[in-house]
C-alpha cells in the first residue's frame, strides 16, 4: 500500500527550490551589474583624464 500524498508539502518544496534558485540569479545579475557600473566608471575617468590633458602639437 502506498503513502498517502501530502500536496501542501510538496507545493512548499517547489516553491522553497524556485525562490533560492530565483535569489541566485537575482544575485548574479546584481554581482554582473556592479562589475559593469565599475568597468564604465573606470573607462569614463580614463576618459575625462585624457580629455584634460593638452593636445599634442605636430
């Protein structure tokens, strides 16, 4: 004779596997953002340090 089915419980279950699988990619996504943001911010002071330097006379 088999088990009786506990439906709530496995609900829960998936549930509990989609949001730790969901707030692992929501960390991802934020860790790729801030990896962008600092690239951009790093390449935009490049940017603006060779901006100010005078230009070269040929």
């Amino acid at each position: 004779m088999g088990r009786k089915p506990n439906y709530s419980f496995e609900r829960m279950e998936r549930q509990k596997l989609k949001a730790s699988k969901k707030a692992s990619r929501l960390e991802a996504k934020k860790e790729r953002t801030e990896k962008r943001k600092a690239e951009n911010t790093e390449l935009s002071d490049k940017i603006e340090v060779d901006s100010q330097s005078p230009p070269e006379v040929l």
